[in-house]
C-alpha cells in the first residue's frame, strides 16, 4: 500500500514566522511531488510542484524534496493569516502512464495567529 | 480561462438511490481524475479518464462508474448508495502532456446520503 505521511497538526506558528510542513512518501518511484492548500469548505488548490532533489523556491514558498530520505517539504516564509488552510502533500508515481492518479496525505491543517 | 465546473454542487440521496455527478474541465485539458474527500479517509482516487477511456482505477467497489464524453467531459455515477458514501467528490483536469501530474480540482459535489 502506498503511503503518503504527514503530521495531522494542528501547527500554529505567529504571523511573520516560518512555516515548516514535512511529509514522507513509501513508494521509491514517486516521480512528482505535490503541495496543495485547502482553505474549509473549498477544494484543493496547487501551490508547489517539485520533480527533483532540492529546493524549488515561488514566492513566499519553498519545497524541499530528498528522494534518497523520501522527504518533502514546504516552507512559507513570512507567514500570513491567509495561510492558515489546511496543507495536503500528494506525490505521482504515473502507474500505467496515469497523470490522475495522486497519492494524497491526510494534510497539516495550519494556523497563523496575528 | 475558465475553471473545472461540476455540477451539482450539493444534493441530498436517501440509501438504495443513485447519483450521477458532471465535471467540465479545463479547455484544452484531456484528463479527468475523479476523487473522493471525507474526513476521515481524506482524499483517494476514484478513477481517471484520458481520450474517453479509463486510465486507472482506484479501490472503490463496482458501485463507482464513470465515463468521459469526446468533449473531454465527463460523468461518474454510484448505484445503490449507502450512507458512508456521504462525501465531497472533486473532479481535477491536466493537460496531460508529459509526467507532470499537476491537478486542478473543481468546488467539488458535496452528497449527502441519508
């Protein structure tokens, strides 16, 4: 069964502050990596796409992929109450030539307090 | 450019009923993945459709159909419904052009079976 672990949280951290979200992946041909935010009541929309080892930097976010750790992550500087959603990390392993088919973790449910 | 459009987005079924969901996806986009998102379980893949065919499947009973129209739009219906098939059921394109993988979903189609 292939896996996609995060931490559930929830993780508070002050505006202004890093943000630091991590995930773990079970499968060694994960061949793409996902990050998706999802506000309540809303549905998941992409923030990160990483393809290879390092870091992969838009904006106020960075991700970080180790395939040798079968490690993701996502920073986000400078932390805004805006972010305060629900992260969900998803990685591909283009089983038959699928594009679809993502492996979704349960997702880090953020908060930034002003 | 116009987003996925799914349709409805919320509707009431009692057990033994069933639904049929629409997803119109991105313009230019020729696949559709269909996922189900329920707290407890989270997001897991239902199917995916490419070129009016379905390209893999995930580990839902036969219940669960789906189909895509020429026009890249495309249907997923569930027969006898039971009450755990209460869920939001998102609809995502892509472009499908090379091993990106990368999703964009719906609002999504909020059942409710009573």
């Amino acid at each position: 069964q292939k896996e996609v672990e995060q931490n559930s949280g929830p993780l508070s951290v002050p505006e202004g502050a890093i943000a630091s979200l991590n995930c773990t992946y079970s499968d060694r041909g994960s061949q793409s990596f996902f990050w998706y935010r999802q506000y309540s009541g809303k549905s998941p929309e992409l923030i990160m796409s990483i393809y290879s080892n390092g870091d992969k930097e838009d904006g106020r976010f960075t991700a970080q992929l180790n395939k040798a750790s079968q490690y993701v992550s996502l920073l986000i500087r400078d932390s805004q109450p805006s972010d305060s959603a629900t992260y969900l990390c998803a990685v591909n392993d283009f089983r038959g030539g699928s594009q679809g088919n993502l492996i979704f973790g349960k997702g880090t449910k953020l908060s930034v307090k002003p | 450019k116009a987003g996925v459009t799914q349709t409805p987005r919320y509707l009431i079924k009692t057990r033994g009923q069933q639904v049929t969901l629409s997803c119109s996806p991105i313009s230019g986009h020729r696949s559709v993945s269909w996922y189900q998102q329920t707290p407890g379980q989270g997001l897991q893949f239902l199917f995916e459709y490419f070129s009016e065919t379905q390209r893999n499947k995930g580990n839902f009973p036969g219940r669960f159909s789906g189909r895509q129209f020429s026009n890249s739009r495309s249907e997923m219906n569930v027969s006898t419904l039971e009450l755990g098939d209460s869920a939001l059921y998102l609809c995502a394109s892509s472009l499908s052009v090379g091993n990106t993988g990368e999703l964009f979903f719906g609002e999504g189609s909020r059942l409710t079976v009573l």
